[in-house]
C-alpha cells in the first residue's frame, strides 16, 4: 500500500459506527476507497471488566450522546463481538486497507490478539496497564502501538523499558497526543513529536501522531516535525491517526472531532504530497531548472584579459 518510508494515515472509526455493523462497513469502503488511507482502526471493549458496577450501571454523563439508559448499556450498544471484528478484518482485506483495533482490557486483548492482525493499538488511557500489555508481548506477534496523552514523562519512560525488557520495543510504535474532544491548537503540542523522537525514537520501531483536533494543518505540521528529526537520525516517523466519521452532527462525543470524507481525503493526498516535497537538493540545478536556467538565467559573462 506504502513505502517504508511514507506515513501511514490511520481512519480511527472507533465508535463511529454508532454501533451499525452495515455503518462500519462503509466507514471502511469510504476510508479505503475514497480516502485512500491506510488503516482502518476499530475499538474492543470488555465493558464488564473495563467498569466498575457503579460505572456500569450509572446514567452516561452526557445524556443526548447515550444510546442506553446506563452508561454500561450505552457501551455495549456500541460494541462489536468477536466475530464480527473477524468479518471486518476480511471487509478491510476486501478493500485494500489494513486492520486494526484498540484494546481496552485483558479480555479484548486475547480476543483481539487471536485474530492476528497486523496492529493492535493500546488507547492512551490503558497505557499503565501493564498486565495487558504483557499478554500483548507474549501472545501477539504483530506491531504495538501506544498513545502517551494524559501520562508524564515518567510513566511514558517507564512504558519503553517495559517493551525494551520483554524483546518487544522494536515492535513498538508511540504516538505524541493530546487527550480531547476536540483539542484546541494551542494544545496539540506538535514539538512533543520531536521530544519523543529525540528521547525514544532510536529504541523503538516508529513515532506516530494522534490528533483529535480540527482541520488537517496540523497534520501536515506534524509530519515536517517528523520528518525533521529522521534527518537527524531520531528514528522513523510512521503513522498519523484521525478520527473519523460520515458526519461530524451524529450523535457522539468523537465525531464533532472526527474528520468527514473529504477532509480525510485531502488530509491523505496532502501529507503524500508534502512528504515528496521534503527532501534537500541532490545537485545545485536540478533537471526541471536546467530546461529554465538555459533559456532565462543572466550569467556573468566572463572575459579574457588582454595580454
């Protein structure tokens, strides 16, 4: 789908679904097929063991984005089983696009790992949860990725080591985010891409970004930030993730920070566009000046000297 080198754009469709099954087919046709991205990303909760009984059985916080009259309920309205996450791996096969799934708790973790696909993803707010991600590092043979919003220096330090001690970090991907519903510009904090870059980015098989802001500026941003410190032999910059929905008005808390249709397709022909344009000169004239440089260009002429 890619070079080694060019990001990879992640459609994180998530909840997105509304928890339509057709719906989600179609999020991942639209995402492939017109967007041209290059994962399809879901979630997978075990709401039983990710809730406490309290939790569960609570209103939702936001009653107009509830799809149940229990926040428990509400969560498994949303949610897909086993099963189904098998049919929408082979939907995403269909159409050319890659699979993946953030895994809430140990349960989903070993549902989702048994079904082997390429990537599997650890949400920022189970980064600390390590008993999950050693199941992970023992279990799962595919790439890792690990977002860092809402954690210090410290517990994201901590969170290398833990990959670095099991033989996993090579297989690890960690993304710079700020956790929102939508950011704000003054906190998307894109220098942080360079912070892990600096401090992790040669331990580790990439560094991505995960924005939930609005627009695709940032993006952009983002991946020259990226691309910056690979020229200083940082690492690699991989991945950019976005939400994304058909209609940023459906009822929800991710969609209002979702990217629609067009802006995801625009999102993944500019940050195409933009990483041919990163690069030095390889000679003084290029090729496409020479043609302008013979016809236009003002060159001292030089003269012998008499002698």
């Amino acid at each position: 789908m890619t070079s080694d080198r060019a990001v990879q754009v992640i459609a994180e469709i998530g909840c997105n679904h509304k928890g339509s099954f057709e719906l989600a087919l179609e999020l991942i046709r639209v995402a492939a097929q017109v967007c041209k991205a290059d994962v399809a990303k879901f979630q997978k909760r075990h709401n039983r063991e990710l809730l406490s009984p309290a939790q569960y059985d609570a209103p939702h916080p936001v009653p107009e984005n509830a799809y149940g009259p229990t926040y428990g309920a509400h969560r498994e309205f949303l949610e897909f089983d086993t099963e189904q996450h098998r049919d929408l791996i082979a939907a995403c096969r269909e159409n050319g696009i890659a699979y993946s799934t953030s895994v809430w708790d140990l349960t989903s973790a070993r549902e989702m790992a048994a079904l082997d696909p390429p990537m599997l993803k650890i949400p920022s707010a189970t980064n600390q949860h390590y008993e999950l991600q050693a199941y992970l590092c023992e279990h799962y043979g595919g790439e890792i990725h690990v977002s860092t919003g809402m954690s210090t220096g410290h517990e994201i330090a901590d969170l290398i080591r833990f990959y670095e001690a099991r033989g996993r970090a090579r297989d690890l991907v960690v993304y710079s985010c700020t956790s929102g519903y939508p950011v704000a510009f003054e906190d998307v904090c894109l220098f942080e891409i360079r912070n892990l870059m600096e401090r992790f980015g040669t331990r580790v098989k990439g560094i991505g970004f995960s924005g939930h802001h609005l627009g695709i500026a940032a993006d952009v941003a983002a991946l020259a930030v990226g691309r910056m410190m690979e020229a200083e032999a940082w690492g690699r910059f991989t991945h950019i993730e976005r939400h994304f929905t058909l209609d940023r008005t459906w009822k929800g808390t991710d969609h209002a920070a979702s990217l629609e249709p067009d802006g995801l397709r625009r999102l993944c022909r500019d940050l195409k566009h933009v990483d041919a344009a990163l690069e030095a000169k390889t000679q003084d004239i290029l090729p496409v000046e020479q043609v302008q440089r013979e016809k236009l260009k003002w060159v001292q002429k030089k003269h012998a000297k008499a002698s």
